[in-house]
C-alpha cells in the first residue's frame, strides 16, 4: 500500500465520522492503526504500544508515538503532524497525549473503548466529551480492496503448499512441539513474513481441544493429527485448517467424523453470497449436526473473518446479524470433538464474490 491508499482510507474514516456526529476519533487498537497509516501493524503486549492516531473529522490527523519511533514515523507522515511523547512529567505520555486531544477535538471524542486500558483512559481523556466508538475502522477493513485480496491469496497459496508438504513430515515419534517447528520454518522458507498466529498441532485425544497448544506427544502408528496454520504476506494472515490420520487403515469413526464435517461446510459455503446473513451460514452447519445428533461435539463459531488480523469482522456464528458483501473474507470451519479419541475440524478461507462466494 503506498501514503495515497492510507490518506484515502483515513477519509473515508472521516465520512464515517461525521455521519456518527463525532469531531474525532483516537484510534489505538494496533491493526486499525496500521490500516490508516502503515505503521506499526502489532503492537508487542498488552502493556506495549508503539503510539495511536488522532483523526478529525475536519481533516487534520496525528499520528503520536514516542522517540524509538520517531524515524519510522517520518518515513509515513507528515513531520508536522507527528507529535512525539515520553514519559516525563505530569500524567506521563499519557498526559501529553490528554493535551494535544484537548488543543484539537472540536466536539464529542470517539474512543476504541475495547483497546484501551483504565489508566490510560483516566488520564488521556480527563476534561473530554468522549463516547465508545470500536469498530468504525473495522466497517472499512471488513471490505477488502483487490490489493488485500491479493495479498491473502498469495498467504493462502503458501499455507496450501505447506498442507500438501505436511504429511510428510507426519511420522512416527514426532512430537508436536517439532512439528509446529517444521510448519514455521516452511513458512519462512517459502515467502512468508511469519507466522499469522501460533500453530496449533494436536495429536490423537489432544485433536478435542479447539485451541491446543503443541506439547510432547508424538505421532503414534494410528492416530489422527489436526493442524490449524497460518502465514503472513505483506501483512495479510492465512488461516486453514486440516486433520490428518496417520496410519494404514483410517478407521470407520474417524472416515465418518471427516465426511461429517465436509459436508457441513459443504452447506454452509453453498450460502455464501451477496445479501446471506452470517448466522444463517453458520445455522446451516449446525442444523446439519443436530440432526445427526452431533451438535454437542461442536462447540464454536462456524468462522472469522480474516485479513490483517486472524480474527476480525465480520463473524460467522448464532447471533451475527452482518449482511455479506462482496469484498468480505470468511473462514468456514466446521469440527466435532471427541475427547476419549480427538476429533476433525476442516477449514477454507471463502471470498464473498459479486455472485456467490469463491474459495481461497
């Protein structure tokens, strides 16, 4: 992306801005910084920031870091409009920021009150009309331009390279702490920035576990393994899902689980469009397992949405309201679980299309 596709999104921000009645916004959750300006996509911790963005409704912007930043900040932004801080004087970076809000919002301040800790609250917005205001940004990343879109096709094209490599290295007395090393050194090897998040491995009972962290337990001569990756590419996550079996005969619970859950993604990518409602997608892989008297074993949303961050808008579950648009990007990630043997889960990352939907 170059500085023109950042000031155009920072204006379309501002339309939004002026619809909503607020003279500005603090922005401070990492992604939607990066999305304005191109800078600094993560932040490290949770007690970490490299900065935030002022942006006004009319039309003058600041983009506030402190001075291991200053650099990278001028190669973005104007130097006029970047205000370094430090931790020095009264109420500390944060008071400094409290300043300059108070110097240049004219109106009610919308704040990304998801992102934000109390402290910092307290002291930044002392003296301010302020308002939640999470998820403006996110109206905007929820459409992907054809660059994204192209970004996360290059992802997800690494990620399938690596699947059809994996099993491979599927082999007896694995752990999956070294598998989850194979998958990352693939990664980097063939394109990509790094990891989209950490790689889930779970090897035969641990496959229960939706979210299972790699440990010591190695492939055994029959088992099922279930592997839940992603990648990085200019910026843009992949998020895919497989589960293997590792053995000669897969046996009959594991062939029927695996049919199970294709098929319910089968229905529920079949809804994929322009004008399908989320939770309807998601209701049609759920409906399909109650009435096999599995829904129990699924315990999870269908999907996610995905781009700079692995989780983001729109959500495919039972309570999402969104309306799909062209330009949005899904997982569809359907599992049941069995905890005395693992379980499957199979996932696709899906494009809403101008007419139907196309899978990634």
């Amino acid at each position: 992306m170059n500085k023109e596709e950042f000031a155009a999104r920072r204006e379309n921000l501002r339309r939004i801005l002026k619809e909503e009645k607020l003279g500005a916004l603090l922005v401070t959750l990492d992604a939607n910084r990066y999305y304005l300006s191109g800078f600094e996509l993560t932040d490290g911790q949770s007690d970490e920031s490299a900065g935030c963005l002022l942006i006004t409704a009319q039309g003058k912007d600041w983009l506030c870091t402190d001075a291991r930043y200053e650099e990278a900040a001028l190669r973005l932004w104007n130097a006029s409009e970047i205000f370094i801080y430090s931790g020095a004087g009264s109420g500390g970076y944060a008071g400094q920021i409290n300043k300059l809000l108070k110097d240049n919002v004219k109106g009610e301040l919308g704040v990304e009150a998801n992102c934000v800790s109390l402290s910092f609250y307290q002291v930044a917005c002392a003296g301010l009309s302020t308002v939640p205001a999470d998820g403006l940004v996110q109206r905007l990343r929820i459409i992907k331009s054809p660059e994204e879109i192209a970004a996360m096709e290059a992802s997800c094209a690494i990620t399938h390279s690596m699947l059809n490599w994996l099993p491979g290295v599927l082999a007896h007395g694995r752990t999956e702490e070294q598998i989850a090393w194979d998958i990352e050194q693939f990664f980097r090897n063939h394109g990509a920035e790094g990891l989209a998040f950490a790689s889930i491995v779970a090897i035969g009972s641990n496959a229960a576990l939706p979210h299972a962290r790699p440990g010591q337990t190695a492939v055994s001569e029959n088992c099922c393994v279930l592997v839940d990756i992603g990648c990085r590419y200019k910026d843009y996550c992949s998020d895919q899902t497989r589960t293997f079996w590792v053995g000669d005969t897969p046996p009959d619970y594991f062939l029927r689980t695996l049919k199970q859950v294709q098929e319910a993604q089968r229905r529920a990518i079949e809804l994929i469009r322009p004008g399908a409602i989320c939770k309807d997608v998601h209701a049609a892989a759920y409906n399909y397992f109650e009435s096999l008297g599995l829904a129990k074993h699924f315990n999870h949303g269908l999907g996610h949405g995905i781009g700079l961050q692995t989780h983001e808008l729109p959500r495919l579950n039972a309570k999402s309201e969104t309306v799909l648009r062209p330009g949005m990007m899904v997982t569809v990630e359907p599992g049941l679980y069995y905890p005395e043997w693992g379980g499957v889960r199979w996932e696709y990352t899906v494009l809403v299309t101008e007419d139907g939907c196309k899978i990634l």
